[in-house]
C-alpha cells in the first residue's frame, strides 16, 4: 500500500513530501498559490481534529473545508488547522 503525504493546508496528497511540496498549495496561508503545500507531519487518521477550535472530521481535506471561530486572526477568518 502506497504511503500519503498530506498537506496541511489544503488535505491534498502526494506518494512522496517532495512531490507534494513541489507543487503551489491553493489554500496557503500567505494567499492560494503564493506557497507550496506543507506537509501536515501527524499520522493517517480515521478522524482529524482541528487544534485550535476542536471541530472534528474524517479527513483533512473535509477538515480544512470550513472557516474556523477560533482562528488566531479572527472568528471565521482562516481555516480549520489539524493537530497531529
Ligand atoms: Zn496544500
Ligand atoms: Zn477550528
């Protein structure tokens, strides 16, 4: 079975970290496309956790789907953030 790297800004993936963060992330925090994807360095889960507010989701990708209240630059004004 082939390995995931996920980035943990956007939850895409890639079958190795150089792949991954060599390609532009679309949900970077400077803007999309102004970084590269940065690999989310947890383990594969069957549930992720966002460290900031505690929402919950089946995967990263779900996960940093949604805005989330506790973000350190205001309610609403950045995305959910896996913990590890
Ligand atoms: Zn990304
Ligand atoms: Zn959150």
């Amino acid at each position: 079975m082939a390995e995931k790297f996920y980035c943990k800004y956007c939850g895409n993936y890639a079958s190795s970290v150089r792949f991954l963060t060599g390609s532009n992330c679309p949900r970077h925090p400077d803007g999309a496309g102004k970084g590269k994807h940065v690999l989310y360095e947890g383990s594969e889960k069957q549930q992720y956790t966002c460290s900031m507010c505690g929402a919950k989701a089946t995967s990263i990708r779900f996960l940093v789907n949604s805005r989330c209240p506790r973000h350190p630059d205001g309610a609403g004004k950045g995305f959910h953030t896996p913990a590890l």
